[in-house]
C-alpha cells in the first residue's frame, strides 16, 4: 500500500475549515453557559465516535490520539461495550450499592482481583471518578494507620477534589486561590529532571534512587516523624506531569522505604492502568506490589467508573465511614466487565506491539528533529518533549501548543501535557496503518512547528 492509499484508508477526513459553522456555533453557546475553568486546547466539538475516529458536528472525521483523555480504551462506541451498556441500561439503571446489595459489583471485583498487581484478597471501594478513588485511598490510608501525614511527588496529578488537590503537584493554577488544602501532605521530587543528566544510564539510576531516598534520609530526619506518614502516593507514570516513566529502581526503593517504617504504597494508576501500557497496571513493570490501587479512566471505555483496590486487611473501616451513591452503577459495571474482555483478550497485547512501534519511530525524532529533546512512555502512553535547546532543556511550551493546533488542523487530535510534552494516548485497539498515518500528520505539524519558531534542523 503507498503511503496515499494507507491516508485515504485510514487517515482523518477534513471538508471544511476549522472550525466549522456548526463547531463554531457550539464554542460560543460553550463560552456563555459552560465553565470558564476549562482548558481547551482546539474548538474539537464531538458528535460520534467510531474506534480510532471522531466525527465532529460539521462532518470532519479526526484520528483520536487523546481518547478522551486516556478514557476510551477499547475505541469509540466498541460494539460490545455500547450492546453491553444497553442490555444493562434496559434491566437496571441504579440502585445504590450503599444501601443495598448489587451483584454487579461483585463480579467486577473477582475479576479486577485476577488481574491485580498485589497479592490478595482484596477489596474495593466504588465511585464514579478518579478523584473519587484517589480520595477514598487518601481516607483510607489515615483511617487504616491512624497516621495524618501523606507523600506525594512534584508533578503529580491526582484530581482537583479537595483531598485529591492537596495530593497533587502539577501546577499552580490547578491551587491558585483554593487553599487552605487537606493538611498533612508533603511534596517530593519525583525523578524528572534525571532526564537532563548527561552521564548516561548509570547518572540517572543514581539520581532516581537518590529522589526516593531523600524521603528518608532527610525528610524523616528532619521534619516528617516516619511514624505519622500513612502513605506514599505515586502515578508509576505521571500522567498530567508530562508522561514521566518512573525508574525501576524509584519504584522499589518507595516500597522499601514504606515497608521499613509501615507506610502504605498507593499506586495511582488513574491514567497508567488499565492495560494502557502493554500490562494491566504500569507498577507491574518495576515488579512492584502496592498495597492500594486507585483505577478509573480506561476501565469502563467512558462510562464514569472509579474503583479503590486495596489489601483486604487495609481496608478496615466500619459501616457509615465512607460511601458515592452512584459509584459502581449497574451501567459503568456492565461497561467495565465488557471492557476488561476486550482489554484482555486484544487490546492489552496490541497496546505493547503498536505502542513499541511508536516509540521506536518517534525516538528517532530525537535525532532528526531540533527540537524533540525526549520520548518516553510504555506502550500506547508515550508523551514527546519539546524543548527549545538540547543542552539545556529550555521548555518550548508555544511550540508544543502549536504543533497540537497544527496536528488539529490535519485530523489528529494530539494533547499536551507538563509543561511542554505532547501526549500521545490513543484507544487501546489502535492498528498499525493507523499510528502509521498519525505520526506522519504529527511529523509535518511539528516541522511546520519548527521551521515558525527557525529552529528546523
Ligand atoms: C493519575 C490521575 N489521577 C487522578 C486523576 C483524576 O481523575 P478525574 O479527572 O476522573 O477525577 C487523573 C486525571 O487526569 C489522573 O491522571
């Protein structure tokens, strides 16, 4: 197949300029009665989704490589998830497993225990977001120990609810004017700025494991009683951070640190898990065993759906201690069960295959374009680093925003992330012509990109 033939295939249909009269009509009715708190990167406005496609109201049809932020796994509207949704939603919409008993629940829980990355039993608390499950992890945590204090890293990102907000460490404007938080959190670095070292593989082992063992070395001699600390937090990948894969070595040296002074390890696997990159959760790379999990995005293919999964023991608490009423409704279950079958027995594996070839090709950009300084990622959560000089790492922010409009322009829908990093988190049943087509569209928006700001090689 020519390259034409693989476009015409399988590449995005524009008709109209961007934005068209109907998109048009929607961002102004969006900016007099929605939220002003949002941030949109291109006036994308959604009318169906099919796969890797999204058609907009105007009849241009985009490759999605956001997924609605990491949500979509199995595609757009997987014909099994929507007939499992509609089966479900004709049977029993709600009930409110916080009052009364639901069989549905139940069975998602034995089969996210099959798949976990902690010994079990376990159990599992619903709600219908991430932030939901990071809060009900934070809850957890100081109800469990009985200890007030919390870690989290810079960078991290663990939702915009109170407690979830205190956790987090992203960026300003997500705090700005909110405080006074949840008191008892501590931010550390997590192992970011390794990337810039220039002594090679053995430097930046050395600098991740001397991250986490600041925690210990200093914090706890200084400031922070290791005794009051409930837990560490941690994304094995952070998500809105900018797409960074924590060391193998971070990873086991956190858990260390938490077995020695009885800390519990909650890994945040909000974006990271869920099959996104090639296993059920991205800790299972490092060979890590956390004692709570926090789930939601990819596994109910967009049905709101948050789940808290923890050692069974750690989950200690008494009736009326905490509870969603909508969380773990028969419809999100019906659409996780019928998303975890797809994960399993096809999108997981094809996540790694495809994913790999992505990042194969994109880490050549390192070298033919003068302005990607990193890629990074595992499996199909590959985040691309735009920098305005090598050497020193200078964040290209403008640039990164305008390759995601140029990318828009062309039918791909790219998002950013951290301060200057592309994100590339397609839907879990990408095929190859697909990633193909996407990565050349991306290529000639970021060499347009480069050539704008006179930084083409
Ligand atoms: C790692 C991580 N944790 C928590 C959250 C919060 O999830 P939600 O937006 O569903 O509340 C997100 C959302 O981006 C995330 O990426």
């Amino acid at each position: 197949m020519t390259k034409q033939e693989m476009h015409a295939q399988y590449g995005p249909k524009i008709v109209c300029p961007l934005p068209g009269s109907k998109a048009k009509a929607a961002v102004a009715a969006d900016e007099r009665l929605i939220s002003p708190s949002y941030t949109r990167s291109y006036p994308l406005v959604a009318k169906r989704g099919r796969g890797v496609r999204v058609e907009d109201v105007d009849g241009n049809q985009f490759l999605d490589f956001a997924a609605g932020i990491a949500v979509v796994s199995t595609g757009h509207c997987h014909p099994r998830v929507v007939d499992a949704i509609q089966k479900q939603a004709a049977e029993l919409i709600h009930i409110s497993s916080t009052d009364f008993y639901d069989e549905h629940i139940t069975d998602l829980a034995e089969k996210l225990s099959a798949v976990a990355p902690m010994r079990g039993p376990h159990k599992y608390f619903y709600g219908n977001s991430g932030a939901e499950a990071v809060e009900c992890a934070l809850k957890l945590a100081r109800y469990h120990t009985g200890r007030q204090h919390v870690i989290a890293f810079l960078g991290a990102f663990h939702g915009r609810t109170m407690g979830a907000l205190s956790l987090t460490g992203s960026k300003p404007q997500q705090k700005r004017r909110f405080a006074p938080l949840v008191p008892g959190v501590t931010h550390v670095r997590y192992p970011y700025a390794y990337r810039g070292c220039t002594g090679g593989p053995q430097e930046e082992e050395a600098f991740a494991l001397g991250c986490a063992r600041y925690i210990e070395e200093k914090l706890f001699k200084t400031v922070l009683p290791p005794e009051e600390v409930a837990a560490i937090f941690v994304e094995p990948i952070q998500g809105e951070g900018g797409y960074v894969v924590a060391p193998t070595n971070f990873l086991r040296e956190l858990r260390a640190i938490c077995d020695r002074h009885g800390i519990l390890l909650v890994a945040d696997e909000v974006q990271s898990g869920c099959g996104r990159t090639g296993k059920w959760w991205a800790i299972e790379h490092a060979g890590v065993e956390p004692d709570i999990v926090c789930i939601a995005k990819g596994i109910a293919s967009g049905m709101p759906l948050g789940v808290c999964m923890a050692k069974a023991e750690i989950m200690d608490w008494v009736p009326g201690s905490h509870a969603s009423t909508f969380g773990g409704n028969p419809v999100s279950i019906a659409a996780a069960l019928a998303t975890m079958d797809i994960i399993e027995t096809e999108a997981m594996e094809n996540a790694a295959r495809v994913g790999g070839l992505m990042l194969e090709r994109l880490s050549g950009w390192t070298k033919t374009h003068a302005m990607v300084g990193d890629v990074r990622g595992r499996g199909l959560m590959i985040g691309v680093e735009l920098v305005k000089d090598k050497t020193t790492r200078e964040p290209a922010t403008a640039v990164r925003n305008r390759v995601e409009a140029l990318a828009f322009e062309r039918g791909l829908m790219v998002l950013g992330c951290g301060e200057t990093s592309l994100r590339l988190c397609p839907p879990l049943i990408l095929k190859e012509e697909e990633a193909t087509v996407a990565l050349d569209i991306l290529e000639e928006a970021l060499t347009l990109a480069e050539k704008e700001a006179g930084s083409a090689v």
